[in-house]
C-alpha cells in the first residue's frame, strides 16, 4: 500500500464553507472514494490550505475512477470554485504529490521509500 500526501491551497474566502463540506460530507462521495481503491483518506486544514493524505495501491487510479462519477463531478461543481488552483485530479497523472523526505521506521530499517 503505499501513501500519498499533497497540498491544495484554498481561496481564503471559501476555507469556512470547505472544511464544513469534508466534515459532513455526502453518502455517495464517500462511497465513491471506497470503491475507487483509497484504502485511507485523512484531509488536514492549516489556514487556507488543505493537506491531503491518500493509502492507496495508485493515486492516478483512483482520481481516474472517481473522474467517472457523478457524485464526484458535482462535489467538483461545489467546491472547485473555493480552490486557488484546481489541481488535475482526473488520473492523468498531474497530481503535485508532496516528497516524503522523512520516515522514522523506513529509516531505521535503513531504507527511505518515497510511498
């Protein structure tokens, strides 16, 4: 399984009405996220940002699926317009993730792994 991690910026105007929809989000969203293939899916909020953090097999695979669904077109009719810039999260494999730089227990094994 392997983790993934990225940063979205939001417009600060919108970052109330953001964090509101991901904490009460719609059945079918997170229906859709399951069957995509995330085995984990934590999202953090620091300021205007928010910090996302994926388990899944492959990130690309799992936006290409959920760029299928209409639940997740209409999420992105929703909350599109709060983001400072949308990312491609449509499995094209453009997703800006973060590099993982540090990981205690790979380390003490000896061995970084970006995932």
């Amino acid at each position: 399984m392997k983790r993934y991690m990225f940063v979205i910026e939001l417009k600060p105007e919108h970052v109330k009405e953001y964090v509101e929809i991901h904490k009460n989000p719609w059945p079918e969203i997170l229906e859709e996220i399951k069957n995509a293939g995330a085995k984990e899916l934590l999202i953090w909020n620091y300021k205007n940002f928010s910090i996302v953090y994926y388990e899944c097999e492959d990130i690309d695979k799992v936006y290409e699926y959920l760029g299928t669904t209409d639940a997740t077109k209409r999420w992105n009719i929703v909350t599109g317009p709060w983001l400072a810039e949308a990312p491609s999260l449509d499995g094209s494999g453009e997703v800006a993730t973060c590099e993982k730089i540090f990981d205690l227990q790979q380390q003490l094994r000896g061995r970084l792994e970006q995932y």
